[in-house]
C-alpha cells in the first residue's frame, strides 16, 4: 500500500508531503515496523523525492515532516 505508484509516480509519502498533512505521515510510522529507504527514495515522474515535495511546499509543519522521514 505504501509503495503502490498515483498517476503523478508518487508513493503514499508523496501524496502525504504534497498535503502537507503531518497526521498522514504519523499514521504511517505504524505500518512501518523496520526501515524502508527505498519507498523514501522512490522518485515520482518529476524526479523528485518525498523530501524535496516538502522542501518547495515550506509549510509550518515540513521541519517536523522532514526529520520524520528522514
């Protein structure tokens, strides 16, 4: 579910960056019981990372957004 692609190429943590919605993001730490770098590192068809979705977005809540991701 976390890796299956929108029509954009992005993952769950694209559209989750896009929305700027940090409850999205927290309800998915659940799911993940290991680290999954490769579904952070998923390049969307813009060539862009979940990380650099929140970087152009500049919302109050990207820091708290990025060092979850991070």
């Amino acid at each position: 579910m976390l890796s299956a692609r929108s029509s954009s190429g992005g993952n769950y943590f694209h559209e989750v960056c896009q929305a700027s919605s940090l409850a999205l993001l927290m309800r998915a730490e659940q799911w993940m019981d290991q680290p999954n770098p490769s579904i952070l590192t998923t390049r969307n068809y813009n060539g862009e990372q979940c990380t650099h979705i929140l970087v152009k977005n500049k919302d109050i809540y990207a820091q708290e957004m990025m060092n979850i991701v991070l």
